[in-house]
C-alpha cells in the first residue's frame, strides 16, 4: 500500500502519545498515514499482551490510520542492528512515504532511542537501489527514500524545527490515549507508577507538554518535531504566490 506517512514508534501507544494530534491532522487533510511499531510492548507494567492488542486495535481505529503492522521485536530489547535497519528500509520501500515519523534518537528508554536511530539510518538506506535489490526479504527492490523525516518528542526535552498546532484535534487525542485504558490506571494498591519516570497520570503529562509547544506558536496545544538539518524554504510554501492580507 502506497503511504504519503509512515510512523515508527517502538511500543504500541507510543505515537498517540507522542504524535497523536499530528497524526489526526494529517489523517484529516487526507494523507494516507500508517503506524509501524516495533514490539507489542508485552514487558509493560500494567495490562497483558492480549490487552494491548485490543487497544492498540482500538486507537487504530480511532485514529483512522490506513495501515498498520508490528515489527515483532523484543519489547526491551531493540537494537540496532543491521538486520533491524534493513527491515526498516524494507518497510520504506514497500509504502513509499514522502514523510516518515519517529523517536528522537536521544531518549531515556532504550527502546525508543533505538528506534529513532533505526528509523534515521534505514531512511538512508531504502535509498539505496544495490542494497534494495541485495535484500529482496525485506521489501521492493526498488530504492525510495523519502523526502523529509521528523523526529517527534519522548522523556527527553528538545528545541523544535516545528511545532504542529493541535489544537483542533485535541480531544480526539485525548479519546485515542483513553484507549490505552489499562497504561492509564494503577495496576493495585501497590502501583504509584514507579515504571514511569516522570509519574503515572500519562494524560497529565501529554497536555503539560501539548500547552507548552502550543504557547510557543500562540496555539492552546502543539506537538513539537525535530528535523535534523537545514530545510528548504521553497518546500514550505514561502513563495507561493500572495498571501492574504
């Protein structure tokens, strides 16, 4: 299936969290958006695997993304290896976004800088035509790689190229992190969060961080994203004709 988006994410509700309202907009502007996490997230604290299954069924549906997959690594566990980027790039030339969404590489959770990382050097590599047609288990033989990737927010605080106003689809965000019902309550009487680092209510912390970025770009919510490097003025649109008055 032909993607105009791919987003990476390492635990199912990591990209509702994290890039949920960018997700929506895009979703709503008619862009064919997909999800590919890489684990099931089955070491969580809190819920079974099987819980996480449904919901992340459910968030999917809410979202009303066209695609989405599991990559089946090890929840704890991912590293980047060369079989992992290559599966990747495979996964890239298979959708063939001009967009791609993930992790910023520097993040607390192992897993989620890895897939950053991942994300970063299998961008590079579905552009390779040899390496594509070398790797033909992991996708198209024929070499794409996308346009632009962004970087979106985890533990780890950092400067944005862009922050996304969300606020048109914020509670439709808050609705799609409610599918997560079982990552959002104490597990019993002993769960004061200790799992997370920065304490359990997941919902706080996401409208904390959605105000913030929002009052920077005099918006009431925003997600922040990161591009490394430079960007083309010409490629956001600054001389497009006149602009209203």
């Amino acid at each position: 299936m032909k993607l105009d988006c791919v987003v990476f994410a390492a635990h199912p509700d990591d990209a509702e969290i994290s890039a949920g309202g960018t997700i929506l907009r895009l979703v709503d502007a008619g862009w064919r958006v997909g999800i590919v996490d890489l684990t099931r997230g089955e070491l969580g604290t809190r819920g079974s695997g099987a819980d996480r299954d449904r919901e992340t069924e459910l968030a999917t549906r809410a979202l009303g993304v066209h695609h989405r997959s599991n990559m089946g690594f090890p929840d704890g566990r991912v590293e980047v290896t060369v079989a992992a980027r290559e599966a990747l790039a495979g996964v890239l030339r298979q959708h063939r976004p001009d967009l791609v969404l993930a992790h910023h590489p520097e993040d607390l959770h192992p897993d989620h800088g890895a897939c950053g990382r991942l994300a970063r050097e299998a961008w590079y590599l579905a552009g390779l035509q040899r390496l594509a047609e070398k790797t033909p288990e992991h996708g198209p033989a024929q070499a794409h790689r996308p346009r632009q990737l962004f970087h979106f927010q985890g533990h780890v605080p950092f400067d944005p190229t862009v922050v996304v106003d969300i606020g048109p689809v914020w509670e439709r965000k808050v609705e799609v992190i409610r599918c997560y019902a079982t990552q959002l309550q104490p597990r019993d009487s002993q769960d004061q969060g200790q799992h997370f680092l920065f304490g359990a209510d997941i919902l706080g912390r996401a409208e904390t961080k959605a105000r913030y970025y929002g009052e920077r770009i005099s918006r009431a919510y925003g997600e922040p994203l990161f591009h490394a490097g430079p960007l083309d003025a010409e490629a956001w649109g600054w001389f497009q004709g006149p602009r209203e008055a």
